[in-house]
C-alpha cells in the first residue's frame, strides 16, 4: 500500500513508514486503535514514538486544551433567518488562529473567506474519504461542481 500525508502534519516523518507502522501495529495487536499505537509507540526507538509528547505534564495540558477545543466545538446557537429556521449552527469557528464568534465570520469578508476555503477543503476531503461509496455518487457530483467553480 502507498501512504502520503492528507497535510503535511508530521515534517519529521514520511507517511509510507507511518503507514506501514500502522499496519503492522494492526498486525501485532489484532486491531487498530489509538490505545494500541501508543503502547506501540511508547519505546525510545519505536517508529512512532517522536510524534506523541511523552512528557506527562505537557501531555495533560495537551490533553486539557483538546477538552477546551472539543468544548467550544460543541456550543451552538439557534439561528432564526427566514432560509434555515431554527438551524443549530456553531457558535464560533477557528479563524486565523483562534476561535471567533460565527456572527462575526460571517461579517468580515476575510474571516468569512477564510471560513469559506475550510469548507471546500472538508468538501474535498469528504469526497475522498467516502469515494468508493457509489451510493453517493450524486453527491459527488454536486460536490465536483463547487469545487469547480472555486478553484
């Protein structure tokens, strides 16, 4: 199998050994889990073992601010707009480094752009995650036509 990075996330590390490590984790431990590549990883020379912080006060912090990401991510607001009444929408999105009020993304044309590009991105990503579901091929489509247009 031939592994590549979605983003360059790991600069130090090449997606085919990443790839090949995670299969042969699954191999060793019967199933692939984020318990089984830690435990994996936690050698001084494993494969994996640079890309996890294994200082355990930096970690909980670590571990805390992702509770914080998961926390904001989970806060909605109810918009009542005559075109989606009482849509649940986020109440803020990461833009430019930090997480803004939605209502004023939408207001200033450069966090909107910004907004705007992520969900292309997650469109695209969407698309090949899922691509070798036929039953949405005319998703698929919608989703080629948008691209298109923005690109």
């Amino acid at each position: 199998m031939v592994y590549q990075w979605k983003t360059l996330t790991y600069e130090n590390l090449d997606a085919q050994t990443a790839g090949n490590e995670l299969e042969r984790i699954q191999a060793v431990s019967g199933a692939l889990t984020a318990k089984s590549v830690v435990d994996a990883s936690r050698s001084e020379d494993a494969v994996l073992h640079n890309v996890f912080e294994w200082d355990d006060e930096k970690a909980a912090e670590s571990y805390r601010e992702s509770q914080a990401r998961a926390l904001i991510g989970n806060i909605v607001t109810i918009s009542v707009d005559d075109e989606r009444e009482h849509a649940a929408v986020r109440a803020f999105v990461h833009i430019q480094n930090e997480y803004r009020p939605v209502n004023i993304v939408l207001r200033v044309s450069e966090y909107k752009q910004e907004m705007f590009d992520k969900a292309l991105k997650e469109l695209a990503s969407f698309q090949i995650k899922y691509s070798h579901l036929k039953e949405l091929d005319d998703v698929f489509k919608s989703i080629e036509l948008i691209l298109n247009q923005h690109n």
